[in-house]
C-alpha cells in the first residue's frame, strides 16, 4: 500500500486573513517584521499578493503594490510566495488584451510571485487559458482553479469537467476555490473524489469558516486525496476567513496526515498579529462571523467585511441584512454565477442599488450591461429575460472569448502613462485602476501621498465620554419617526455629517454647530439657536426640487460627465457616470428636455442628497 502523501500547508495571514477581517487595511510595515518567522516555519506557500489587496494598497493605504512584492520576496528567501490572480481580469475589474496579461504575469514572476492562483469568476475556461501559459513561460507554478458554488446547474460533473480542461492547460496543481464556504463534509467527499478519479494532479483545497464547516471539509478532503490546505494564523482566522492552522496542526498531528508543522512556532507569529490587529479596529466588521446564511446568499470571505464598510461608509449599515436577501436574487437574475471577485462586485453592488433605490432595476450598474453583452464570459446558465431586456434593450451579446476582441493594449497604455510611469510595474498598476492608480502615481512623484488615517481608539473613546443614544424614536407635529445612526463625520467640523436611517431610508444630515453647551455633569438647560434647512448640500450643490434633478442612488465619484449645457437630452439617456462600491453606475436623464446646468466634474465626490446636473423639461 502506498504511503499518502505529506500534507503540505498554505498560509494566508498575509492575504486573505485580513482581508476577510479588516478589509485587506494591513499595511507592509506591519508584515515585515514578522517575515523571518513566518519563513522558517515551513509553510508549503505563504499567500502574500493579488486580490483585493493591489487595490487597497493603491486605493486606501497609499503604497506601492510592487514595493511590497519586492519587500516580501526578499524578507521571505526560503518560502514560496502564492498570489491570486483573476485570470483574463488580472486584478482589476474588466477583461484585459493578451499581452497585458502576459506583461502582468512576467512581472509579477520578476517580483517575487512562484506561485499563481489562477482563477475565473464564471469558471470560463476561455478567460484562463492565457494567463496559465504565461505562468509556465515565466517557469512558475500554475494552479488551475475551480470557483466552487452550488445552483440547479453546478453540479460534481460540471467541475470536473473544468477541471480536466485546466489539466490539459498545463496546470500543475487543481484547487477548490470555497470562497463563501458552501463546501458541507459530503459534498467535499463527492468532490474530491471525483477530481482525484478523473485528473492526475495534487488537489488544493480552500475553504471559508464562514459557514462553520471549513475545518471538517478540510480533514474530509484531505481523507479522500487531496494534499493540499490553506489555513490562516489564528490572529485571523475562522468566521470569514479559514481555519486555524493552529488547530489544523494540532488535529492532524500523530495522524498519517500530520503536516510537521510546529505548533508554537506558528503561536508565536499568532501573538504577533493578534497585537497587530488591534490598530486596525475602525475596520473590524460585525458581519465577519459564523453565518449560516452564507448558504443562501453566498457572499464569499473576502467580500463581506468590505460590503459592510462600504454600507457604513454610505450610512446604510442597517440596510445589509436587505442587501445580503437581495444578492441571491440578483445571482439567480444573471444565470447563478459564482460570487468571487469581480461578479461578487458587480452582484453586490447591484444588490445595494435595487435595495437603496427602493425599486429593482431602476439603475442598473455599467458591469451588470457589460455582463448581459457577454463581456466577462459565458453565463453558467439562462439569464433573466426582462432584466437582460432593462439592462441593454436588444442589443446582441458577444459569444467569443471576450478577449479575442481586444487590441494589445501595452504600447498605448505606455503612451497614456509616460507623464507618470516611471517602470513598466508602473504602467500595469496604471492599467489595473486608470483613475486611482494615476493619481496614486502622480502623488507619488509629488511626494505627496498621505494613507487613510488609523484611528486611535483610546482617543476615540475619550472623547465620546457621555453616553448618547443611537437608536431613537422622534415625534414631531403628532407622527413618530424611528431613528438609527449609522455613523457620522469627524467631530470638530464646522459642518458635520450624520448618517441615518428614518424609517428604513438612509439620510444624511448636516449638522451645523451654532452654540454648545456643556455635557460634563449635571442637567442640561442650555440650547441653541435653531436654523432653517438650506436649499444648498454640504457641497454648495442645489438640492434636488424637481423631476429635472439628476441625483445618485448611492454615494460615490463621478468618472465621466456624458452631457455638457445646452444639451438635448432624452428620458433614460446616460448623463453621467458614477463610480460606487468599485463599480461604475450610468446615471441616466430624470426627464426630456435640455441641460441647463452641470454641478459636477470628474473627480468629484457626490451623494444623493444633490443635484448633479439639471433639465429643463419639454
């Protein structure tokens, strides 16, 4: 009888565990000092680049993504350094042409990357095909990926089917991608099994804690062939994330599985992170949890914590539970695509505009069109007809590789970026966010890059040392009004910002201070003067009067103004676009008629409380 296979380990406290739990905020400072550690451990693979995190770095943080690849490759000599990449997505959020995938994956192999997990969100084998043979040119290790989730027409046929076309691809490892955790032990079982009858390559297996199963899915997978597991340092692990390494050691220790993994080693760089956390507090959500409702909406690991900090961000935290009901309609409506990075963007945000526009559809975000076009790929399965028919009318969708019908792209990408460029590493993170990455790059060169701040707590707390309620009910001229507040703006502004929710609908009010009086101790009899409502938003914008108002369903930035003064326009013509949640939404003409004014630019932050742009009605 043959002797099975040693277990090998991937580490993911330098990826997907904080991006679970604190919204992929860790900064490379925080991680190098740890890197020695980490190194000598053993790990199989230490997950360290690509997703959410080449946006945070650029977005949030303000670091070079490139920098930190290096920084890691050389603080990391003895371990292999794994990255997730989206295959013909990369990592951004549309297709790219070939030879930017191919320049992509070249230097991420030159920074430091042996490891690609490649993955596409439709499970399209077409969108994979390039970047793995790029992998192989570079001489790294290519990991074929399967996006698991379950629907009427995901089925263990269906992925071993695509798992059979990675392998004749020229993968050299097959990982199961359980990015929501919607793995059950059985259906791990059915899996596995079926992989290791039908393929001849080592099974990886990637679950999510989010259900609570992971860690049984991992010893069930690894009972009936697989070889391979990731795991997250207990600073970061369970709930949204993955199991405990820890806790994976210790279970399969003395075993025929047991990893040779040393447990205290691992506890040290636990005791590390767990110190390392507490800085990141703002951005801790309480939506990273076990939650068995995870079976229904499936909204993976690394989404979660992000959703729920932008809803806060909108002032619509109460609104997620309607959010997380809405995502498995909007799945259904689009031919039950898998949930992972970027259709769980695109199903999300999608999600939030039906719920906070009060009506399904009523706009329909630039992804989901592109989607119903076919330019991510081909749908697991029929699409909704009269939404497809909303989103675009009938124009024919594309059935070709989408790729197949872009250009090369580098030689003008170079050109639009040799202002600010200054490496080729420069020109791809310029491709990946053309709007952030630029003025990333420009603030760069201006010496001029300042990261979101990172809140003290203590300081935070102290100057909240009264408590003030949070959740009230108003009544005024004899009609109740129910009242949450779901965050607010820095306190010390002239005009601060509260977001509420009256009666289930998100509000913004600006709170103006005219007088204060003093909350240290004893009764209150001090007041101010009252002042009427404005006619302006806190942006010196109009309100919006009447139907000629051009106003936005969510908070965002306008990427695109479509409409200049003196233009006729249509009811439900594209006016402006608006990018929210990282997706892009055309916002359409409220009327026909002709634009007399236009209050934006592009670059400028809007909310729904303003007029955009106005026409006058016919």
């Amino acid at each position: 009888m043959s002797q099975t296979p040693k277990v090998h380990v991937t580490e993911l406290v330098l990826r997907d565990g904080h991006q679970c739990h604190i919204a992929t905020r860790m900064r490379t400072e925080d991680m190098l000092p740890i890197c020695s550690k980490l190194d000598a451990i053993g790990f199989w693979s230490l997950e360290a680049w690509g997703g959410a995190t080449f946006d945070a770095c650029v977005r949030y943080l303000k670091e070079d993504p490139w920098e930190r690849l290096q920084k890691l490759r050389k603080a990391l000599p003895n371990s292999r350094i794994q990255m997730l990449l989206r295959g013909q997505n990369l990592l951004g959020y549309r297709h790219y042409s070939d030879d930017v995938v191919q320049a992509f994956v070249q230097k991420s192999a030159d920074n430091g990357v042996d490891v690609f997990r490649v993955f596409d969100a439709l499970n399209d084998t077409r969108n994979l095909e390039v970047s793995i043979q790029a992998v192989k040119k570079a001489g790294k290790h290519a990991e074929g990926t399967i996006s698991y989730t379950t629907s009427p027409v995901h089925d263990v046929a269906h992925f071993v089917g695509i798992a059979q076309e990675l392998e004749a691809m020229g993968s050299d490892t097959i990982a199961i991608k359980d990015m929501a955790g919607l793995l059950t032990p059985q259906a791990t079982v059915d899996l596995v099994k079926a992989l290791r009858a039908n393929v001849n390559l080592p099974i990886h297996i990637h679950s999510h804690s989010t259900s609570g199963l992971a860690s049984m899915n991992l010893l069930r997978a690894l009972e009936n062939g697989a070889v391979m597991i990731d795991t997250c340092s207990a600073a970061f692990s369970e709930g949204a994330s993955h199991p405990t390494t820890e806790s994976m050691i210790a279970a399969l220790q003395g075993t025929e599985f047991d990893t040779g993994l040393d447990i205290a080693a691992v506890q040290e760089v636990t005791a590390y992170f767990r110190e390392v956390r507490k800085k990141y507090w703002q951005f801790e959500s309480e939506f990273s949890g076990v939650d068995t409702r995870v079976l229904l909406n499936q909204v993976p690991g690394g989404m979660i914590s992000n959703l729920s900090n932008q809803l806060k961000e909108q002032g619509a935290l109460d609104r997620m539970d309607a959010v997380l009901a809405e995502i498995p309609l909007v799945r259904k409506d689009l031919g039950y695509i898998p949930l992972v990075t970027p259709t769980s963007q695109i199903v999300g945000t999608q999600a939030v505009l039906n719920v906070m526009t009060g009506q399904r559809y009523k706009s329909i975000t630039n992804e989901v069109k592109n989607y119903f076009l076919g330019q991510y790929g081909k749908a697991p399965s029929a699409v909704n007809a009269e939404v497809k028919k909303l989103a675009i009318g009938d124009a024919e969708p594309i059935t070709c590789r989408p790729a197949d019908l872009l250009t090369p792209e580098m030689a003008k990408l170079t050109s639009e970026s040799e202002r600010f460029a200054q490496s080729e590493e420069d020109v791809l993170t310029f491709a990946m966010f053309p709007d952030i990455g630029k003025t990333f790059l420009q603030e760069r060169i201006a010496g001029s890059l300042q990261p979101e701040p990172l809140l003290d707590k203590a300081a935070v707390n102290a100057s909240a040392s009264r408590f003030a309620p949070s959740e009230f009910k108003v009544t005024l001229h004899g009609e109740t009004f129910h009242i949450n507040l779901t965050g607010s703006g820095h306190a010390g502004e002239e005009k601060r910002p509260f977001y509420v929710s009256i009666d289930g609908i998100a509000e913004e009010v600006i709170v103006e201070t005219l007088s204060e009086i003093e909350v240290s101790g004893g009764s209150n009899n001090g007041g101010g003067k009252k002042k009427a409502a404005s006619g302006t938003a806190k942006s010196g914008r109009p309100r919006p009067s009447h139907a000629g108002h051009v106003t936005t369903s969510m908070p965002g930035t306008v990427v695109a103004v479509k409409v200049k003064a003196g233009d006729k326009v249509t009811a439900g013509d594209g006016v402006l676009v608006i990018e929210a949640m990282k997706m892009e939404n055309e916002i359409q003409a409220a009327a026909t008629g002709v634009v007399v004014a236009v209050h934006v630019v592009k670059g400028d932050s809007v909310t729904p409380d303003e007029s955009l742009l106005e026409i006058q009605p016919e």
